[in-house]
C-alpha cells in the first residue's frame, strides 16, 4: 500500500478513525472525500468501494 495514501486516509477528519479498525474503509472513504469536487465519477467508485468493504466486514 503507498505511504501517502495512508497517511491522507490517517489525516482524515471524518474517515481517519477508521483506519486502526480496516484500512481500506479509511482509504476509500478519504479518497471519495478528497476527489469529490474534482473528479465526482472517481468520488463514486471510491464511495462504491467503501460500500463493499463495509459489507463484507465483520459485524
């Protein structure tokens, strides 16, 4: 995994906290919330990413 990708999901406000518990939901979160203003349709497949991550996560 690229050092800058966790350390922009680590330095999330709102997706950061979730890295200690899977990283991928705090990486995918920040990228949808980084790009969303930029590049929407990547802000879609990150937030889609997300989603399936947190389905297939344990309860």
């Amino acid at each position: 995994m690229d050092r800058r990708l966790r350390e922009l999901a680590k330095a999330s406000p709102n997706f950061g906290r979730l890295y200690g518990y899977q990283p991928l939901l705090a990486i995918y979160g920040s990228q949808a919330e980084l790009t969303v203003l930029s590049n929407p349709n990547a802000a879609y497949v990150s937030a889609g990413q997300f989603g399936e991550v947190l389905a297939d996560s344990p309860p």
